[in-house]
C-alpha cells in the first residue's frame, strides 16, 4: 500500500508531457538571388535593407570582412527569413571577421544549425530580432538562435528566441558581453555564456526552458571565463524536458533549472526574480558531478560530451570547481511540490528533501587550493549566499556520496 501511494502521488504531481509547437502562416516570395548579391556586393560603412514580406533561402546569407555594415529589415514582425529548405550552409546568417555590425529589425526562420552566428567580429549588435524555429519543437531543431563566438563588444538586445536545441542566446569565447532585455523560451538553454568574460545579463525574461540562464565554463578552449553579473532577469517555470541531441553537453541540464553555474569562478547573482523551476533556483555545481550525473536520457556516444572528457584530461589549466560565486537579494517561489523526476539531480533531490525543496545549491565539491594556508577559505573558491529569511541554501557535499549534506551552512556567511 506504501509503494501504491507513493506512485500515486508522483503521478499527481508529475507535469504533463506537452507538445510545443510553432506553426505561423508564410506567404513566400521569391527574393533569394537580389537579397545573396546585397551580401556579397556589401561594402565598407553601407546599409543592407531587407524588404518587407516572407523570403525563403537555401543557401546561407553571408557577410565576411567588413567594417561599420548594418543589416536591416523593415520591422521583425514584416522581414521573414526562412531557411526551412536549406541545402547549402549550415546558418542563416554568418557574420565573420567583421568590425561594427549591426543586425535588426527582421525575424529569421529554421537554419539547418545556427540561426545567426558572428565569428571573430569586434563590435557587433544583435537587436529587435525574432530568432526561432517552426514545427514542432526538438532535437532536429538547430542548436543556436543567436550565437556570437570569438567576439568583443558584443551587445544582444530586445530579440525574442525559441526552439534551439541548445541554447537560444549563447556566447562563447567572447570579452564585453550585454546581453539585455530579451526573451528566451523552448529552448533547452534560455541564455547562455560560455567561457566568456566582462559579462552582463540583466533585465531579461526566461521562460518554459530546461534551464532559464546557464554560465559554464570547459575545457579545451582559447578562454576560461570569469566576471558575469546575472541581475534584474525574470526566470520561471523552466521544466521543458531536455531535447537536446544525444552527446551534447548542454543535455545534463536538469529541467526545472532557473539559474546553473558550472565550473566558473567569478559569478554575481542578484536581484533576480526566480520562480516556479521545479527542481533548483540557483545550482552552483564542478564540472565532473553534472557529467556525472546527467541522466541515462542524454547519454549518447560520439557527440560533443566524449570530446569536452578529452579535453578535460589535456587541458591542465582547467579549474573544473565552482568559485567567488556571490548569490544575494534574489526573490524565490516555487509551488510545485516534486522536482522533475527524470534526471537524477531530481531524483537525489526527492530522496533527501522529499516536498521541502532548496532554493539555492551548491554541490560542495572543494578545489584542492578551497583553503588557505591560514585555514581560512580562498576567496577565489568561496561561495557566498546572502538572501532573505525562509530561503533555503544546501552544501550536498557530494565528494562524500552526500552524507554531510548541510542546510544553510555557516560557510555561505561571507563579509
């Protein structure tokens, strides 16, 4: 009768599986060779207006080696560009080795990879755009909305994203970051910076992902990532299940995550409202326990996540703990009684918390330099947590199978 019971009450609160889906009306005309020659034809400090009305590509828009070039359309609600039928080219748009580039006012459609992506480019403004994919929403989706790489001075502002495989807005390996104002949902990541530095996150709204805001850092890159300033951002009700492609990294993300940090040192958290994600507000976690822990769902061969375990063995400069993680004046609810049960975070969630869930957590696994000579905690290892009254913080202390787990432990307590 036990065991009856307790299935009884995991299917009362489990969440209902739910088909996301996107199916707009398109009136396609045929503007493909004129809009390809804009592009190539493009020079220095020029303007490249895009057309009212619905546009379809089978090939990638390219920009490369340019200065001071703004690509335009006449109101992202008016400029559609479908890539749905692409057989050349992996993006919708490439932006490469550029100065000054601004895109906005257009929405762009179904790239077989990557919405946009910008590579190697100082100065570029991505702005009141729509970014997404139609039909409905999984893993044959392509894995980046919008997705700046190996760029300065990079601003994202006021665009809408949806559907990507991976994560919707995504930085990577890039200095001078705001991101700011957006809104993220169906994606498997909302938001997310990834060995990147001088980031800001502010004022955006994340919603009906797996994870709201994600900041990681692994290894086998050019840059290790440090200084991000995660604020003023509306995360809730982020429970979409991982469809993430088997192999891929971003595919641990527990759902029900609002805010993940991993292996990142350097991290401010703050002033957010943080709402309704079933399984953990705030997750502050190594590198080695979320690979560990990512559930049998994403566990695929031959992807991404077998090349980023090379990489960590040969990457010796690679500090896989979390570290100088400040987590203050954050505003919390969450009236789902269970996490999400499909991934095993949920699950060690339920067997030590049952319905009293954490807000805040952070899995307390130490760098070899976490102490002072002093006996004192390093404060490039600290993780401090400083939020209202009734808010519950863990260290799951899981280097020893969660034994000492600690609820809101005096080592959060930083000056």
């Amino acid at each position: 009768m036990k065991f009856i019971g307790y299935c009884a009450l995991l299917l009362l609160f489990a969440s209902c599986s739910e088909t996301l889906e996107y199916n707009p009306e398109r009136n396609f005309s045929d503007q493909q060779k004129s809009i390809l020659t804009s592009f190539i034809l493009a020079k220095d400090s020029s303007t490249i207006d895009l057309p009212e009305g619905h546009f379809k590509f089978d090939k990638s828009l390219i920009l490369e080696g340019r200065i001071h070039v703004t690509i335009k359309g006449q109101g992202k609600d008016k400029t559609i560009l479908s890539f749905k039928d692409q057989s050349q080219g992996a993006e919708g748009i490439r932006v490469a080795n550029c100065e000054n580039i601004t895109l906005r006012d257009f929405t762009i459609e179904d790239a077989a990879g990557d919405n946009i992506k910008v590579t190697d480019t100082e100065g570029i403004l991505l702005e009141d755009l729509i970014i997404g994919w139609t039909g409905k929403v999984d893993s044959t989706n392509g894995a980046y909305g919008l997705y700046p790489v190996l760029c300065k001075n990079v601003t994202i502002r006021s665009c809408t994203v949806f559907g990507a495989s991976d994560a919707g807005i995504y930085v990577g390996q890039s200095d001078t970051v705001l991101i700011e104002n957006n809104t993220t949902y169906w994606n498997v990541a909302g938001i997310e910076s990834e060995n990147s530095k001088e980031v800001i996150i502010r004022n955006n709204t994340s919603y009906e992902n797996t994870g709201g805001i994600l900041v990681f850092d692994l290894p086998g890159l050019t840059q290790y990532g440090r200084n991000i300033d995660v604020y003023n951002n509306n995360v809730y009700e982020n429970n979409t299940p991982n469809f993430a492609p088997p192999g891929n990294m971003v595919g641990v993300t527990p759902p029900g995550t609002g805010i993940l940090v991993l292996a990142t040192t350097g991290v401010q958290i703050h002033d957010n409202i943080i709402r309704n994600n079933k399984t953990i507000g705030v997750g502050m976690v190594s590198y080695a326990l979320l690979e560990a822990m990512g559930g049998e769902e994403n566990t695929g061969g031959g992807g991404s996540r077998e090349e980023l375990e090379r990489q960590n063995e040969l990457d010796i400069n690679y500090d896989p703990f979390v570290g100088d993680i400040k987590v203050y004046n954050n505003t919390y609810e969450n009236t789902y009684l269970l996490p999400y049960l499909g991934n095993d975070f949920g699950k060690l969630f339920l067997l030590k918390f049952g319905t009293n869930l954490p807000h805040v957590a952070w899995d307390g696994l130490q760098s070899p330099n976490y102490f002072l000579a002093d006996g004192s905690i390093n404060p490039n290892y600290a993780i401090c947590v400083q939020e209202a009254e009734g808010i519950k913080s863990v260290n799951l202390d899981a280097a020893n199978e969660f034994e000492g787990l600690e609820e809101n432990p005096a080592i959060f307590n930083c000056n």
